[in-house]
C-alpha cells in the first residue's frame, strides 16, 4: 500500500474544514488503511484526512505507536462534546508543521462523539495523552493548526524560517 504525502504548513489545504463522511464503503476503508500506515511511518501518534488531502471528516489516532504495541483508533465526524480543566501540552508537535515545537494549552479531559469506521456511535470520555491528541487532530478537522493556538510572536518566527526554507529551494 501506498503512502499518502501529508501536507505541511503553509499550505493552504491546512486551512480547510472538513466536510461530514457521509459513505463508509471500501473507498473510504483503504483510504483509512493508509492514513494508518503513513501515520505510523512519519511516525506520528495521530493524523486527520485534512493533512493529506482529503476534506472529510475522518481522522486516525494511536498514543501507542510501537509495533508491538498498536491500537489504532479511527474516528469519522468527530466532535468535541464537553471539555473540561486546563493542561499543558508540553512540546506539541505536528506532521504538517515540520520541525517546530511548542506549549500549547488544551483541556484536561473530552468527551467525543464520533462514529468508528464501520459506522459504530462511539462516545469517548478521555483525558490526559489521549484528550490532547484528539484536541489537536479534531483541530485540524477544522483547519484549524497547533501553532495557532501560541503567541502571534513564536508563530511569526517559525512562519518567516519556512519562508525563507522555501524560498532557498525554490532558487
């Protein structure tokens, strides 16, 4: 199976909401086949449709992603339904936003509804790791990147070290 390309910031796409699955067929099950696959070779511990590409509403998520431990998580038109207490997420990361590292605030603990991808309700009520990720990826889901939720200061750094990375490739 293929790797899919994840897309990485400044790229517009980034900055898409995502659409509402409406057709869990074969189509959108290899589709989650290999989102699992390129997440896990980036390696990642989560990645939503919107970075690579697709604008559906369908993310994949493992806090535990060492081969012998895996437990993958698919959520298609995940919602945050109530959120609760204030943490720090100490050194976030992202796959579309390479190289950079940050403090974000997050809540505590979620509760997400959302469908698994045989088209199974779930309700998730999480905390710690696994609210985190799901916070950041059901950001993106609604185009919506880690490095807005920081100071406008540390976001114009990184964003003028990519343009300027950019710019030095493209000569």
């Amino acid at each position: 199976m293929s790797l899919l390309d994840i897309l990485t910031y400044p790229d517009d796409f980034l900055k898409t909401a995502a659409k509402p699955v409406e057709n869990i067929d074969g189509r959108l099950q290899t589709f989650i086949d290999r989102m699992a696959e390129t997440m896990y070779q980036a390696p990642g511990v989560g990645l939503a449709a919107v970075q690579v590409g697709l604008d559906q509403s369908l993310l994949v998520y493992d806090i535990c992603p060492q081969e012998n431990d895996r437990q993958l998580h698919v959520l298609i038109n995940p919602k945050i339904i109530a959120a609760e207490g204030e943490i720090l997420s100490e050194d976030e990361g992202c796959l579309s936003v390479p190289e950079f590292r940050a403090n974000v605030k997050r809540a505590q603990s979620v509760l997400v509804e959302a469908v698994d991808r045989d088209g199974n309700p779930l309700r998730l009520e999480v905390e710690g790791m696994q609210a985190i990720v799901l916070q950041h990826e059901i950001d993106h889901l609604q185009g919506t990147l880690f490095i807005d939720h920081i100071s406008a200061l540390k976001r114009q750094m990184y964003t003028r070290r990519v343009k300027k990375q950019l710019k030095y490739q493209g000569s």
